[in-house]
C-alpha cells in the first residue's frame, strides 16, 4: 500500500508558495503559533469579507499581512476606518507594527476556498445542497 502525501507539501516551492516567509533561530514555536492565531483571528473577525488567502511576512519589529480577498471593500471600510480598527487590534496582540495590504481577486468563481465559502453559507441559510452545488459548478464553468 502506498503512503500518503499531503497536496501542499508536495507543491511548496515548485507550484504553490508558502504563506508565511519569516525565519528566526530560537523563536520559531511562538511566531508559528502566532501566525496561527493571526489566522484565526482574521477568519472570524472578517468571515463576510470573502478572504481566500493570508500571507503573513516578518521582521523583527514589524509584520505584514497580505489579504487576498474577493470583497476588499467590506474589510477596508468607508475611507479606511475598518482597516485602521483591525490594525491597531492586531498591533496589541502581536506588540509589533502590523502593515495590512488588501489585494482583490479578480474571479472568485474559480478561487476554491471562496467557492467552498459560498457553499457553506447557502447551506446554513437552508439552500437544497443540489442548488448550491449546481450554481457554484455554473459559475466557475461560465467563464
């Protein structure tokens, strides 16, 4: 029988890149758990924000967040008031100075993790599973 081998890890570096680029000596543990609830935090904190991905880059004094999102205007706010609330919520967790880039997915009828996301509200809002899934296979094929 053959073993099993995790799809992400099997693409790092060649396909796909990774979601964090930092490097520390005798840190690691709690910057990777930081990272961690970085990311939780800002899948609960922004779940009607359509977010598809969270890059997290650092150094010693700063991190920076890269949001690949499908509705930036939701997480940005009118004249940036949301992401200016974020940052310094942010900025007291971590104790260093976090710089937020938000980037928009152009298609995200063909993003996977936002498909799965619009799958998953339409069921909680009672949506027959047949619909949701023809509407979602639909709108990727149709471009």
């Amino acid at each position: 029988m053959g073993q099993k081998t995790h799809p992400v890890g099997l693409r790092l570096g060649i396909i796909r890149g990774w979601d964090s680029n930092w490097y520390s000596e005798d840190q690691q543990p709690e910057m990777l758990h930081e990272d961690l609830k970085l990311r939780d935090y800002l899948n609960v904190r922004l779940k009607n924000g359509g977010i598809s991905k969270i890059g997290i880059e650092r150094t010693p004094k700063r991190v920076l967040l890269n949001l690949f999102t499908s509705r930036p205007g939701v997480i940005i706010g009118k004249g940036g008031e949301e992401i200016e609330k974020l940052r310094e919520e942010l900025k007291k967790q971590t104790g260093k100075d976090v710089q937020i880039n938000v980037s928009e997915i152009k298609r995200p009828e063909v993003d996977a993790s936002l498909v799965a996301q619009n799958i998953c509200q339409q069921l909680e809002g009672r949506v027959s599973f047949r619909r949701a899934m023809k509407n979602a296979i639909q709108g990727a094929m149709k471009l």
